[in-house]
C-alpha cells in the first residue's frame, strides 16, 4: 500500500500517485488506484480503519 500525504492542496499528491499506479501497472503489478473520495467505499480499509462505510 502506498499513500501520499502533502501538506496543502495543489501540491500534485493526486498527478503522482496517477504517475505512479500507470507505472507500475505498465510493469505487469496489480494496482488498485482510488482516490481519497473513494476510502470509505472501500470495506476492507474501513474496517481496518474502524470508520463507517459508506455504499
């Protein structure tokens, strides 16, 4: 798991991890590559965080 944390909007957190995920999806990884709107849809990572699930 990779997450990417900045310190104030527009620094390109969202265009790097873009970058990134084509990239290694471009060497054959499996990448699963969501935005941060899209946590909370997520199961797993709501329950390993302990947050409400939103569907």
């Amino acid at each position: 798991m990779i997450s990417v944390i900045g310190s104030s909007p527009s620094v390109g957190k969202s265009t790097l991890c873009r970058a990134l995920a084509d990239w290694l999806a471009g060497l054959g990884a499996s990448v699963d590559h969501f935005e941060e709107a899209d946590v909370l849809t997520r199961r797993r990572l709501t329950e390993l965080l302990r947050l409400p699930t939103r569907l």
